[in-house]
C-alpha cells in the first residue's frame, strides 16, 4: 500500500516528500526534493539538492533503497550544467522548467529496495539498466540532437533509441513504456515534433489501430541552446505484451489522433505483485478532443484530475495510489491558486510545479503523474 511521508531539513532549506510502496517483494520510493523560496545562490541551492538526496538515501527506512532515476527541474539549463552532474548509478535526466516556488532547482527521485543497476559507457546519452528477476528496466536519458530543425531532431532522437534498444534485442513498438519529450519554444516547435513522431512511429507499425506510447509533450529545454527537443524514455526488457494494457477513458477523453498526435492516456503494467500506472501529460479537455474551462485555471485543474481518475479507475487505481504529480503551468500567475487547489485535495502526494507551457496554448495547467496498486497475478514480480 502507499504511504507518503514528509522530512524538513531546515539546514538544508529543503522539503522532501516521498511516497512508499511496499508489498512483500521490494519497495519503491518516490521523492520531490524542493528547496525554499530563493534559498541561497546557484551553487549552495545544489550543494543543498545534493546533500538532501544523500541524506534521504541514509534515513533508516529507506535502508537497501538504492537510487535508480534522478531528473533536474531547473531554472536556467545553461548556465547552471555544471552543477548537474550524474552520480555513479543512477540516471540522470535534466530539463529547463523552472520550478513556480521561485528556487533554482528541484528534483524527482526513483528508489528501489535492494536494486542492482548498471550503467553504460555513453558519451551522449546517460543509460541504466535497472535488474530484476525475469525484467531489465531501461531509462534513457538527456536523449537529444543538435542539427536541422525540430522535425530533423525528432527523428534523429527516436533513431538513436531505436538503436539503443536493439543491443538489448528491445524496440520501441513492444518495450518502450514511457517518453517524455521536451520542446524548446513549444508554441513554434512542437509542430514539427508531433510530424516527426508521427511518421517514425508509422514506420514501426504504431499506428491508432495498434497502439502508441504513454507520453508527455511539453515546453522544456536541454543544456545546449540549439537543442529543440529532448526526450527521456523508460523500456523493459522481458515484458510480455499481455501484461501491457492502455487506458483510454473514452467517457471523459478523445484519442489523441482526434488532434493529430500519437501517445497513450495511460498505460498499466502488470506484475506478479502489482501494477505500474503511467499517466500522460493530462490537461482539461474533454471527449470531442476539445478545451473546457478557457481561462479559468481552477476548473481547468479540477478537469484535469477529473480525467486523471478516469483513467486511473481503468486500472482499478484510485488517487491513493499515485505515488507522485508533476504539474506544468503555462502561466507562473497561476501557481498561487493551483497551489491552493492541490493542498486542500491532495496535500500528501508528492508534487513539483513548474513552468513550460503545455502544447495547445487554450490549456493552462498539464499534470501527469504514476501510480501503483497491489495486485496478484501469475506473472513474475516486479
């Protein structure tokens, strides 16, 4: 069962809220580590995020856990790249999307009891294989390209995975569970992004008669200025297809090819002793593909989890069991009253909100989220 907890370092001008998953195989652990409002210059806010993901790793009750995933949400990518080093284990994913509390960084944590990972040799791209009994978990990160335009660097990013995840004898089509694509200046690139994808993944035979994948397309920036997109994704190796199932909610949301784009709401991924729920990039819209609630960012976020139940009742989940949000504002004006909006609903799920603005200008707010629930099935465990 979940189980969310909070830990204040006032040394370290930091809160850490973390949700616990525990069954009788191993636990997982999610944390967002968020520093204080304007806590410190550049260098002490990170030596500050460094030292909570330390400390967090040393509480006796994560004791075993080991740090599999670790993503920067950061206020300024360029200026600040020195600071956003990878450990020696763990992935690390990087991304522009300044956090609305007005600090220079956050960060979200993935842990995993008793976890054994590796990490590959790779110049470009951080890559760690994640081991469990009968699976291999991939996470790629910081995948991104520096030539032609947002198109061009769209299809170079999924060539490259796609060749990533042949060494494992893995592809797109049957192993990747989870993308997220960040687009510099989304109002003018994303359009070339969303053709790209399209037309890689028709190539692969993804198509809206066969499925997509579970994604989120949003405002983001890389460490280089000429990088228009990046992507970070999740694979496993050793999935069998009957324990993949894609969540629509079609009483509350359209297909997303109603609008021309190619993901899944949702996917659910079951194990022998429980079930992973990856929630899409969710916005207020409703099942004609349409935008509710223009200019009223508190309707719009009660859509927004409104859709986000929808497709969590699909997987007989429920928001006690999201194990973390991560929210994206178009407008920092709105972090106020969001702010408000998820405390008095949802105040013990772990949540970071930053600003990148979602891809159809009418929406202001996009929130995604996990999720997981204990089930019992005869595949191997988790």
């Amino acid at each position: 069962m979940m189980k969310y907890k909070n830990q204040i370092w006032n040394d370290l001008k930091v809160c850490v809220r973390y949700a616990c998953f525990h069954t009788t195989g191993a636990t997982e652990y999610h944390a967002i580590i968020e520093l204080e409002e304007e806590a410190g210059n550049t260098e002490m806010q990170y030596g500050w995020l460094e030292k909570a993901v330390q400390r967090l790793t040393k509480l006796p009750e994560l004791h075993g856990a080991v740090l599999v995933w670790k993503r920067f949400f950061a206020s300024d990518t360029a200026n600040q790249k020195k600071y956003l080093q990878a450990s020696a284990g763990e992935a690390v994913s990087i991304v522009q999307q300044p956090p609305l509390n007005r600090s220079k960084a956050a960060a979200w944590l993935y842990l995993v009891e008793g976890a054994q990972t590796v990490k590959q040799p790779d110049d470009t791209v951080d890559t760690v294989v994640l081991q469990r009994p009968g699976y291999e978990h991939l996470y790629h990160t910081q995948l991104h390209d520096r030539s032609e335009n947002a198109a061009g660097q769209t299809r170079h990013i999924l060539e490259q995975y796609a060749k990533r995840l042949a060494v494992k004898n893995a592809c797109i089509e049957k192993n990747c569970i989870r993308t997220w694509l960040f687009v510099q200046d989304v109002d003018v690139q994303y359009a070339g992004m969303v053709t790209a994808r399209k037309d890689f993944f028709h190539q692969h035979e993804l198509t809206e008669k066969t499925h997509y994948i579970a994604s989120t397309g949003i405002e983001g920036r890389y460490i280089y200025p000429e990088t228009l997109v990046s992507m970070d994704a999740y694979a496993i190796v050793g999935i069998q297809q009957s324990q993949i199932r894609y969540l629509r909610a079609l009483s509350h949301l359209s297909p997303t090819c109603i609008y021309g784009v190619t993901f899944e709401r949702g996917t659910a991924i079951d194990y022998g002793d429980r079930r992973h729920i990856y929630i899409s990039g969710t916005a207020s819209i409703d099942h004609h593909g349409a935008i509710l609630h223009p200019e009223d960012v508190e309707k719009q976020t009660e859509r927004v989890f409104e859709n986000i139940q929808a497709l969590l009742s699909e997987a007989t989940a429920t928001m006690q069991d999201v194990c973390h949000l991560i929210v994206y504002l178009r407008d920092s004006a709105d972090y106020a009253t969001v702010q408000q909006y998820i405390d008095s609903r949802y105040p013990d799920i772990p949540r970071v909100m930053v600003w990148a603005p979602v891809c159809r200008q009418g929406w202001l707010i996009e929130i995604e989220c996990m999720a997981i629930c204990p089930i019992h099935t005869s595949y191997p465990v988790f």
